[in-house]
C-alpha cells in the first residue's frame, strides 16, 4: 500500500529524482532488458529510435523534425512509459502543481510544511499516463503555457510580484512531468521567448515579474523540415537550447509501409459472414499509390504525404469489396483494382497539389495518375517475375472484357471461358481457386496492361472495358 501522509512516505524507500533521470534509469533498465523500447513503432528500429536513446541517455530535450504522418506524436507520448508509475506529491487543493514531497518550489508549499507535522500533511499518488500533455502551437498564448496575471487575486488585495498572483500555465503545472509543443514554428515569438527562458534557467518571468521556480519538466518539441528551417520562424536562441533533433522519416521499404498500414488500420470484422481476403499485390498497389504521391512532380514535396493517406485507402478500399460482398452475396469479400475508383472520396484533401507542376491539372487527375503509375510499377514486377506480358497478345485477337467493381465474380470465368489458355498464367499472381481471388487477378492483369499501353480503356459508371487499340 502507497504512503499517504508524508511520514509514512519518509519511512518508505521512495527516492526523490527528476523528471530526467527517472528517464534515465527506467531506459536504462529496458534497454538492458532487451525489451522493445517502443512496441508498435514500425521502421525506426535502425534510425530514429537509436537516436532517441541517446537524447534520453544525455538528458536532453528534444526536437522531433519530420513531416506529417511520420510518428512524431507517438514517439513523443511513448516516451512517457519510461516514467516511474506514480509519484508522490502534496495533496494540497490550493497548490496548482504537483509539489514534490521533499523538495517544494511554492511559497505555499515550503510555508505548509513548515507549520505542520509530517503526518499531517497529505500525500496522493500521481500517475504516468497523467505527467504528459501536449499542446499545438497554432493560437497558443502566453498566458496557456507559462501564465498570467489572475486579476482576482488583484482585487483580493494581492500584489502583482507575489508568486500568488500567478494563474499558471501548462508547462509550470506539468513540473515533474513531461510537456510536448506540437509545430513548433507556428509559436508566437513571444511565447518562443517564454521557453527560451525556461530551457535556460528553467523559472518563469511573467509581465516583467521574475518568479523563480525551480520547474523540473522535458520539453519535447515538434515540427515540419520546410517550416522549421525557414529563417525568423524560430528564433536562434530557442534553437540553440534544444539538446537533441530527432530527424523521422516515411517508410523506407514498401513492405513496412504495408505492414504499418495494417497494424494501424484497427478495422475490426463486423461479423464473420462476409471475411476479408486481400491479394499480395492490391497491398502492394496501396502501398504503391502512398509511395508514387510523394515522389510526384505534382504533390508538394514539402507538405508531405501522411501514412493517414494509405490508412484511408486502405479503409475505402476494404469497404468498398465489403459492399459489393452483401449487395452479391459473395463471401470471402475480396478487393479489385476496380474498388481504387473511390480512393477519391478518401484520398482527396490529402494531397496537397504543387501549384507549379499541376496548374493545369485537377486534384482527381493527379490522383488517377498516382494511380496508373503505381499499378504499373508494381505489374511490372509481376510481368518479370511471371512472364505475364504474353497476355496482352490475345487482345490482338479482338478480346474485349468488361469488369466493373459491382459485377459478380463468377461472371469473370465466363468472360474469360472463351479466352487462351495463356490466360491462366493471371492466376499465378495469386494462387487460389476462389472466384473472388480470381476475379481480383483478372482486373490487375487488365489494369497492368493498360498502364503499360498495351491495351485501351474505356471507363463509364461504374464499369471498364478493357480491348486492343484500334
């Protein structure tokens, strides 16, 4: 049972540390262990987190530098495991921070031991999950991060330099705990100011009245490459007061990018009659979409594209094969090249278009060509691997097949019954005797093909019919 009055807390073996070196000690300990240091974090095994360690080792606030989608939050917030579970502190209703039990920075504090016994002073017991809070930057004040002036007290007859005329922020009620400022750049100067001040002599100066606190906080910062280095967004001096930068970046490889993509898509069944099967390659298609956006000349490069964009496809996609499952009674629900026509609806207000290379050009038409060049990117490396370009010569031959994303799968083998044998190489790219899984090759085929000029298109409500050019 924890102490609850500061006698028993004395008699105890509780140690009194900071904020830092409880970070210290308790990464110190899981890195000994072995143990994952941030469980769920995907692709920063060899770069990001390995830097993060040793910021954490220095003691050094941080700066997180990546565009967005890139985990920075996250591996902000993780950093709060690291924490002892709970701390004691004053259990004092009119004190507005979490004092610590041996060492107080308040006058009211330091007066209230002094004029009471240890057993009658109150202890309580403050959680890790509660020490870290984080606050955007964009419309943040002064007064909401380090304080102001509370006019009530003013009026009780308290005076401006006494520290009790103080309403105080969040970063002096996050003392012994951990603060995080999200897009940095977007701060007001005088608020940069404020934490300037901070990192450096960690107290706190309010309206000309220095009022010194010895606060026990880590400040974590966040913010995007083109907005942080752009000159007079974050003044000097601030820069120069934060230990560590922590550079994030998107997936390296398309498989992580598939497999964050599937560890953070949560998309729960909604009953086991109409299962989901995903083919290999229309993950490696919705990979490939993400990876073509932010290669393209049309995308600005600097906004980033988010791992939220392949998160929302891959939703719309699923839903979209779910649909056409109950509206025809087909089980498993499998996607189709055909399920990417609504990536529109979840895909558009995520991209945002360089104004130079994409003036003449739509946000649905650099998204048709993101798409385009990601199905035929990845079909090439099919057409190598299964030598499925002799396909393409049967439509020389007058073959015209029509798909469509609502059209049953079992009318796929009908369509292709009069097709050569040649055709069935198509099913290599995913075996299965499953119509559905079946049908899914056939328009990846059809879609791979048309992307490499092989064969034409035509597309109208809802349906595409694939033939050889004229």
């Amino acid at each position: 049972m924890r102490p609850t009055n500061l006698k028993e807390l004395k008699d105890s073996d509780w140690q009194s540390r900071s904020v830092k070196e409880e970070l210290q000690s308790n990464f110190t300990a899981l890195l000994k262990s072995g143990a994952p240091l941030f469980p769920g974090v995907v692709g920063y095994e060899n770069t990001v987190i390995p830097e993060i360690s040793l910021a954490v080792l220095a003691g050094h606030d941080m700066l997180f530098l990546g565009e967005k989608g890139q985990a920075k939050s996250r591996l902000m917030r993780r950093l709060a495991n690291f924490l002892d579970e709970a701390i004691p502190y004053l259990d004092l209703p009119e004190i507005p921070i979490h004092e610590d039990p041996y060492h107080p920075i308040t006058s009211q504090a330091k007066t209230f031991l002094a004029a009471h016994d240890d057993s009658d002073v109150p202890i309580a017991w403050w959680h890790r999950d509660d020490r870290y809070t984080e606050r955007l930057a964009p419309g943040t004040k002064f007064a909401d991060v380090i304080g102001e002036i509370d006019p009530a007290k003013l009026l009780a007859g308290t005076s401006m330099s006494a520290e009790e005329a103080l309403h105080f922020g969040l970063i002096p009620r996050m003392h012994r705990g951990i603060f995080a400022m999200n897009e940095l750049p977007e701060l007001d100067e005088l608020v940069q100011v404020g934490l300037f001040n901070i990192l450096e002599e960690r107290d706190v100066q309010v309206r000309g009245y220095p009022i010194r606190f010895d606060l026990d906080v880590l400040i974590l910062f966040s913010a995007n490459p083109s907005t942080y280095n752009r000159s007079g967004k974050v003044i000097p001096q601030l820069k120069d007061r934060i230990g560590s930068l922590i550079q994030t970046h998107y997936p390296l490889e398309r498989e992580l990018g598939i497999e964050i993509t599937q560890q953070e898509s949560n998309l729960d069944e909604p009953n086991d009659e109409y299962p989901v099967v995903i083919p290999r390659f229309m993950l490696e298609v919705l990979e490939q979409i993400t990876i073509e956006a932010r290669r393209s000349k049309y995308v600005d490069q600097q906004s980033g594209v988010s791992v939220r964009f392949s998160l929302a496809n891959y939703k719309t996609m699923i839903s979209s094969a779910r649909r056409r499952a109950i509206l025809l009674e087909e089980s498993p629900a499998v996607p189709r090249i055909s399920d990417l026509a609504h990536l529109v609806s979840s895909a558009l207000g995520k991209l945002e278009l360089d104004l130079m290379g994409s003036h003449q050009m739509t946000e649905t038409q650099v998204l048709d060509h993101i798409i385009s060049t990601a199905i035929k990117t990845v079909f090439e490396e099919y057409v190598e691997e299964h030598g499925l370009a002799e396909i393409a010569e049967i439509f020389g031959k007058g073959v015209r097949i029509e798909v469509g994303d609502l059209l049953p799968s079992s009318e796929y083998a009908k369509r292709l019954s009069n097709v050569p044998e040649v055709w069935n190489k198509a099913f290599e790219v995913n075996a299965a005797d499953d119509e559905a899984v079946r049908a899914s090759c056939v328009e990846f085929i059809l879609a791979g093909l048309h992307a490499m000029d092989k064969i034409s298109r035509h597309q109208q409500y809802g349906t595409i019919d694939y033939q050889i050019p004229e």
